[in-house]
C-alpha cells in the first residue's frame, strides 16, 4: 500500500478524532435543510431538498467504488484523504467533505432556472450549471492536491489534461446529472424510486464489503 493509503487508513471512523468546530458546522447544515423543509411545506415544492439528497447519495457512491479500488488493487483507491480531519469515514471521505457534499445539491437547486429552456451563452441553464460547478469543485480538489491534502495515485486520474477530464466526467459531472434528471422526473413517486435505488445500491456494496469480504476502508 502506499504511505497516503496507510496514513488514510490511520485512525479511519476513530472518534477521538472529533473536533469542536463539526457541531456548529453540522448546525449550520440543519438549519439549511429545516429552512428548505419548511419552505417545501409551504409550496409543496420539494425539489431543493430532494436535490440536496440525491447529489449526497451519488458521493456516497463513489466513495463506496473508490473504497472497493483500494482492495482490489491491494495498493491504493483512486483518491486518498489522508491529511488532518476531524473525522475520517472513508480513505478518501471525510466529515468536512461529507458536510460540503450535503449541501452542493441545495446549491445546485437554487442556483438553476425554474424553466428548463432558459439558456446561458446559449446552453440549457441546468446543464451550464452543472458545468460550471463541475469545473469549480476539481479546481478546488486541484488545488487540495497540489497541498497534499487529497492523494492521486494512478497515472490515468491526476492533474494531466486527460486525468483531470476524468476526473471532472466522473468525479463530479454526473453528480449535476443524476441530479438534473431527478429534478426533471414528473412525479414525485419517480423521484424518490431514483433516490432509493441510488442508496440502495451504494449500501448494498457497503454492506458486501464489510460483511461478505471483511473490507474496512
């Protein structure tokens, strides 16, 4: 395994690493969803929430797979998160992630046009929101890389022009995407059909790992 593996793997979901600043932090995080929840109620729009919950689910997911690269290879996952945290939940998730990843579906939401065929620069206002959003989280994970704060191991997903496609096509992207089309679904039954079988899938694999193979990453 390589030394960022090790070190991630280091105090992985040990409690003691708990600091202060996670519970206002988590306040602030409640109290966007409340806010979100209760305008829901009001309009009985709950597509800002759900949003929120999707675009969470699909991180959760992809830590999972990278968590799964990590045994595979035997050496490292795609991206390792092995710096400072108050709470490490995965090799390459954190609770500052975690909390961020929360809240970026919320954004995504609110930032996008009611009406689907409203256009920027001549691009469907949702889709150029996923862009723009897409580029500006792997420019910040660029920058944490380039502190040592988020790992790259592979040839193939680091800061080169083709790793950093990937990483924006995989990484993020399809985040906004699942997330667009969950917004898009025309009833609310549909949505929540998406959103299950999106954490259903995740959990599954979580629940394998632990309890089939006896996988801790």
């Amino acid at each position: 395994m390589t030394d960022a593996t090790i070190m991630a793997l280091d105090g992985l979901r040990d409690l003691t690493t708990l600091q202060w600043y996670v519970i206002p932090i988590l306040a602030i995080v409640f109290y966007i969803y409340t806010k979100e929840m209760k305008t829901a109620r009001a309009s009985g729009n709950w597509n800002t929430v759900l949003a929120g919950i999707t675009l969470f689910g699909a991180d959760f997911f992809n830590e999972t797979w990278n968590g799964w690269a990590l045994h595979i290879t035997s050496r490292s996952a795609f991206w390792t998160a092995p710096g400072p945290t108050a709470f490490r939940s995965m090799v390459g998730w954190n609770i500052e992630i975690m909390f961020m990843f929360a809240i970026i579906g919320i954004i995504y939401a609110n930032t996008i046009d009611e009406d689907k065929r409203v256009k920027i620069f001549g691009i469907p206002n949702r889709w150029f929101w996923a862009i723009a959003y897409t580029v500006f989280c792997v420019f910040i994970e660029v920058l944490l890389n380039i502190g040592g704060h988020l790992v790259w191991e592979y040839s193939f997903w680091n800061s080169s022009f083709a790793g950093v496609w990937l990483i924006m096509l995989i990484g993020y992207f399809w985040f906004f995407v699942i997330t667009k089309v969950m917004l898009e679904l025309n009833t609310y039954k549909k949505k929540i059909m998406l959103i299950t079988i999106l954490y259903g899938v995740t959990i599954v694999l979580n629940l394998i790992a632990r309890f089939g193979f006896g996988w801790i990453y």
